[in-house]
C-alpha cells in the first residue's frame, strides 16, 4: 500500500516537472514570437563629407609643441630596466 502511494506520488511529480517545463516553453516561444525586431538600418553616406577640397588657398602650418623635462624638479629619481639583458 505504502509502495503504490509512493510511485503515484513520485508519478506525480514526475507530470509537474514535465508541465512546468513545457509551459516555459511555451512562453518563451511565445514572447520571441511577439517580439517585433527593428528594421535593418541602412548606412547612408553623404558624398558632401566624403569630398576633399582639391586646392587649398591657405597654406596650413604644423603645430608646435614644445616638451620641458620636469623629472628632476619633481623629485622623481627612477631608472626603468627593461629586463632584457643576462638570462632573461
């Protein structure tokens, strides 16, 4: 008797975990269904924005910078060895 209660109840079970896992299913296929995907975007180029003036009339100077070593005034004493030399 306790044997039969046991299957039917492991039997039970059994149909639960079936159901609830077809009715994930369900829903999920349901909702990707229901979704509505965007349109594909097309990529438009402007031939304005693409177009490079052939003569320029302004002659256009490179910039200038100039770099100042602030090492030593900043307090900083540090050699850097690159580990390439002996064994290594």
């Amino acid at each position: 008797m306790r044997r039969q209660q046991a299957r039917s109840q492991r039997r039970g079970l059994w149909v639960l975990l079936v159901l609830g896992i077809g009715a994930s299913l369900g829903l999920g296929l349901f909702w990707l269904r229901s979704y509505e995907r965007a349109p594909a975007q097309t990529l438009v180029f402007e031939p304005s924005l693409l177009r490079v003036p052939a003569s320029t009339s302004v002659a256009v100077a490179p910039p200038t910078m100039w770099f100042t070593d602030v090492t030593a005034t900043a307090g900083i004493a540090f050699t850097h060895g690159a580990g390439a030399s002996g064994d290594k």
